[in-house]
C-alpha cells in the first residue's frame, strides 16, 4: 500500500478533533467519534467522542493481520465494555439509553482480506466508485433542522444567530434522543454493545487499485484530496448553515473551521 495523500482536520481545532487516523502495514482507517449528547464523562480529559475514537484506533492498530469484520466488532466491542467496567458506569443505564454510551464509526481497509468495513456512518470511493452507510434516519432530521432555520430567516432571524446558536439542531434533539434508541438496531455503530452486523457494509476490493476512506465531515466525497476540500469550501461559503442543497444536522458555527471534523486518505494497493 502506497499512501497518496492523507489529511485530519478538525472543525474547531486539532487538540479537540474527535477523528482519527490508523496506518499501518495490515490495515487503513479512519475513525469518526459521535459528539456526545450524555452528561457522562468516560475520560478526564477527552470529550466521550475523542475518548471513543482513540479506544478504536488503538484497537484497530492491535489486530491480528488476518482478522475478519466480525473479529474486529467483537473484539472493540469488548474493549470498550472493558472501559465501561473500570469507570463503574451504571450498564442498566447504558443499556437501557444509548445516548448515554460512548460511540464511534468507522471506514477500515484489510490489507489480507481485501476488504473495506464500513461501520456506522463513514464513506469510502474504490476507484472512483462512491459507497457509504449513512443513518437512516439522518437526511429526515437534516430535513427537519433546515425547515425550521428557514422559516426563522424568512421571520427576520439574522443568519449570524444560528452560528452563534444552533437553533435548528436544539429543535431536532428529541429526534435525535430516539433514533439514539436504535443504535445497532436499525444502523450500526461502535459502542460497546453488541454490534448489528446486518448492518455494517462490508465491500469487496479485490482488484481494485485506489481506494479514499473519509469520514463525514467531507459532504462531497471525491477521488482527490483538492477536489473534496475545494466543494467542502463552496458549501461553506453559499450555505454555512447547510440547510440548502447539501443538508446537515449542524452547520458552521463562528469561529470554527467547518461543520465537522474531517479526515481523508487515499492509497494506492
């Protein structure tokens, strides 16, 4: 594997980034922490989203060269169980309300299997072809949260408010609460609970020359680095709400570089 270009960026700035980065020799990743919508704190001093992230890039790093999918959602499964454990979290809780759980997803290459693991909502090209694995309730509440910001502009609501205060993501936060309760129901994720399998896309590549693994901080995912950043700025600048041809669950709030944190890869096999 032949790395061609590589970025991480985070929305506000690197220290509170919850996206990672794995290379190594068996595979390739990257990893999107969940913002935290719990009052719970799993680590002194990262975000439950950062905590996760690194929980599973450290793990990702520790595989076995050969492992399969279900080798790798069992076993980062358990490791944060483990973490869960040595916090003295309250599991009714965390089994009970998911929002309360620590998450992640992720866009994983195996070098021997010849494979790309998309657990949760990641994305990848594969010479040019565009896959992902969005959540299935996610372009309603984007829907949602853009309505509710227009009719506040066309009421006389200064743009600047919403990049001050997202008005729009406080409305749809109740949706937000319930779809939590179908994590690894209706859509994967990384956890600690056991993980939907049936719901984690797993692609074949093999024969396959360049591949992109980005996380969803690019909402127009290209074969090169410039051209992702280059439509990323275009939307940052006609729509940095992203209420408008490209819809999100939050936009970009002052002060910020983005709306997400971001991260890319593209290597040559």
């Amino acid at each position: 594997m032949t790395i061609i270009e590589q970025s991480i960026i985070g929305k506000a700035d690197a220290g509170r980034c919850e996206d990672g980065l794995v290379v190594c020799d068996a595979f390739m990743a990257v990893v999107d922490g969940s913002t935290s919508k719990s009052s719970l704190q799993f680590h002194p001093a990262m975000s439950n989203g950062q905590y996760c992230m690194t929980i599973v890039a450290d793990y990702i790093r520790s595989m076995a060269s050969d492992g399969c999918c279900h080798d790798f959602c069992d076993g980062v499964t358990s490791i944060i169980r483990a973490v869960y454990d040595a916090s003295g979290a309250d599991m009714k809780l965390l089994r009970r309300n998911p929002k309360e759980r620590m998450a992640a997803s992720a866009a994983i290459y195996s070098r021997s299997r010849q494979e790309i693991w998309l657990v949760g909502d990641c994305q990848c090209m594969v010479d040019g072809q565009f896959f992902d694995n969005p959540k299935p309730y996610e372009h309603l509440m984007a829907e949602m949260r853009g309505a509710y910001i227009r009719m506040l502009l066309q009421k006389g609501r200064p743009m600047s408010d919403f990049q001050s205060h997202d008005d729009g993501r406080d409305f749809i936060l109740p949706v937000f609460d319930s779809t939590c309760r179908h994590q690894n129901m209706t859509f994967s994720v990384i956890d600690g609970f056991p993980i939907a399998l049936d719901k984690v896309r797993v692609i074949n590549v093999s024969g396959a020359k360049e591949i992109v693994l980005a996380t969803d901080g690019y909402p127009f995912l290209y074969p090169t680095l410039s051209k992702s950043e280059q439509a990323l700025t275009r939307q940052l600048s006609e729509d940095p709400l992203c209420i408008g041809h490209f819809k999100a669950t939050k936009g970009l709030m002052r002060g910020n570089q983005s709306f997400d944190d971001r991260t890319y890869i593209r290597f040559r096999l």
